[in-house]
C-alpha cells in the first residue's frame, strides 16, 4: 500500500510487479501476451498472489491473532470498501442518468456482502474481488495455525491443503460454487498457494539452485498438458470458481505450480538488471491501487475515443451501444490498440496516487 520504501527482497518484488503487469494485459486481451502460448495468464497469475502473500507468512504473526487479523483488516478490508463505496455511488449516479446501463445499485447488499461472493456489482472495480478473498484466506490460514502449531508438519498440511483445493475445484465443475458455499470454495482453492509460498520459503528456497532446469521443466510440463487437453489448461472465473475447462480437477494446481515457477525463476534473474529500478518498485507497491482502478481507467480511454468520435474528430467505428452496456469493452480494430489499455491501465492509477501522495503531503 506504501510507496515511501523500497522493498528488500527484489526477487518477490519484480515478481508481483509482473503479476500485476499481467492482470492488466489479462483485462486488456493481452496486448503484451508475454509467454501466454506456454504460460496462459489465467492458468496461475491468481494463485502466484496468494503464493506471493503466502511466502511472506510466520507464525510469529499469530502470537497475537485478533491484533494480527485486525491490522490486516485495516491495510486490507478497508481501502477496499472505502472505494467500493466510491465506485458504487459513481455507479449509480452513471445509471440514473442513464450514462450507463451495467452495475448495480449501491446497498448494504452490494457494498458489504457481495464482494465476499462474485464481486461484479459496480462492474468498474471488479477486479477488486480478489481483495476481500485474499483477506479470508489470511485469516484463515492464521486462525487453522494457531489453533494447530501444536501438531503442525508442513509436509502433512501441504498435502491436506493441495486435497483440499482439489476437491474445491471438483465441487466447482459440478455445480456447487453458489451462494454461501462460494465463499468456502474459493478460500479453500486459494489457501493450497498460500500454503505453497510458506512452505517454499521454510523448506524450499535454499535448495532453488537451478533456473535453467526450472524453467526448461515448467515449460516441458506446460507444453505436454496443452497436447494433453487440447490448449485448454486455463481457467476462465475464478471469481466464481467457474471456467475450470477440463475434467482434470488437479489441473488448476499444476498449471499454477508451473508458472509460478517460471515466473519466480525469471524474476530472480531479472534482479541485477531491473532489481533497483524504482518504477519497478514503485508498481510493486501499489498492486492494490493497480487491481482496484484498472477497469476504470480502460473506461476513461473510452471515454476519450467516444468524445472524438461523436465530435466527428476521429472516424472510428466506435461502438458507442457496448461501451454504454459494459465496462468491458475494449475498442480494438487492430490487436496493436490494446497496448493503449495496458498503459491507460497501469499509468492511470500510478499517476494518481502519486498526485493523491502529492497533494496529502502538500496539506
């Protein structure tokens, strides 16, 4: 959330600069597709959040638990409904004049309890539902800790975890990721990599000796099951535990395991050239601000085509009917146009908050 220091493991900080440098090409339709024929972004970028979350876990963080879930609560839960509650009114003021027509109403409903479900209510910031489920698996993961430190064996629980987000992903493809059962399927999904990251620092780490075998491997692997189902080795929505698109329940896993890997060995040969770069940091420091605004600055992009093409400035065959019907429309005539999103998406929300920072020391 701070962008006031620059952080000490460059490693993990590139990598969650590429993660959210993903995301936005992911919601721009991938401009950039960095390695996307191998390493599809929505075959592991998700889980590589919670691995990232995970890795930086110790059990000293739940000496004392109430306070520890508290001060996550503050950096997490709160900026989060203080802008979905900016989002919901801008919402509803777009739609009751007719401005737009998707979203929904602000309410108790939308503003506090659907994010902990499907999270599209507002539509411009709903990206943002990886948020709240981020904080339930922390919490999570804290309280079964605690409660197990006694009989903790990574080994046994990595296992346990790894089952557990299995079986989430088959209850999923067989129809039960609704209603409250969601909630349970997603942080059950998500805490196997929380675990991961852990269990990678503590007991793996030391012996990750060899990028050029791990990344010719992950590629190897990725390569094989794309023979194997056919390219279908990514998963749509996780946001609904929905888009699992084959029968292989374990697959989700697999495919996270394998880009991460890719993607954590890239990024630790990545740190003397870029590790002391401070945009590199600077975006690592505001993963959240990126994740929450990046929707609406694609909009703001076509707000600018709309005006110029109302105004008769630019011919362009904008579609004025799906920018009003959807917040993600994406004007597009050449592929090439989607960089445009990718730079709207990431400078927009940089360049306000380091205004916002600007203009809060200034006062």
């Amino acid at each position: 959330m701070s962008t006031t220091s620059s952080k000490t493991n460059k490693q993990f900080m590139i990598l969650s600069a590429l993660g959210i440098i993903f995301v936005v090409d992911a919601h721009a339709w991938s401009g950039l597709g960095i390695m996307t024929s191998v390493f599809p972004y929505n075959s592991f970028f998700m889980p590589m959040f919670c691995f990232i979350s995970g890795y930086f876990f110790t059990p000293e963080k739940t000496t004392d638990l109430p306070r520890y879930i508290l001060r996550k609560a503050h950096t997490l839960l709160i900026p989060f409904f203080i802008w979905n509650l900016f989002y919901g009114i801008l919402t509803s003021v777009l739609r009751s004049t007719h401005l737009i027509t998707y979203g929904s109403s602000l309410s108790f409903k939308t503003l506090f309890i659907r994010p902990f479900l499907d999270c599209g209510m507002f539509e411009l910031n709903s990206p943002s539902w990886f948020v709240p489920t981020l904080f339930l698996v922390i919490l999570s993961y804290s309280f079964i800790h605690k409660c197990l430190t006694r009989f903790w064996n990574p080994y046994i629980m990595t296992i346990l975890f790894v089952t557990f987000g299995t079986l989430c992903v088959f209850l999923s493809r067989n129809g039960y990721n609704h209603s409250h059962m969601l909630i349970l399927l997603k942080t059950g999904f998500f805490l196997q990599f929380y675990h991961i990251g852990n269990f990678f620092r503590t007991h793996i780490e030391e012996h990750f000796h060899y990028p050029l075998f791990t990344i010719l491997s992950a590629m190897f692997i990725n390569i094989i099951l794309i023979y194997i189902t056919n390219d279908q080795i990514y998963f749509n929505d996780l946001t609904t535990m929905s888009g699992f698109l084959t029968n292989y329940s374990w697959l989700p896993l697999l495919t996270s395991i394998t880009g991460i890997c890719f993607w954590l060995t890239i990024s630790k040969l990545l740190v003397p050239a870029i590790g002391n770069y401070p945009i590199v940091n600077y975006i690592s420091e505001n993963t959240f601000t990126i994740m929450m605004h990046h929707i609406f600055f694609f909009n703001i992009y076509n707000l600018l085509l709309a005006v110029l093409a109302k105004s008769s400035i630019l011919n362009i065959p904008f579609d004025f009917h799906a920018f009003q019907n959807t917040a993600w429309y994406r004007f597009e005539p050449y592929p090439a146009c989607r960089i445009v999103y990718v730079i709207f998406g990431l400078a927009g929300p940089l360049l306000c908050k380091y205004l916002f920072k600007l203009l809060k020391k200034h006062i």
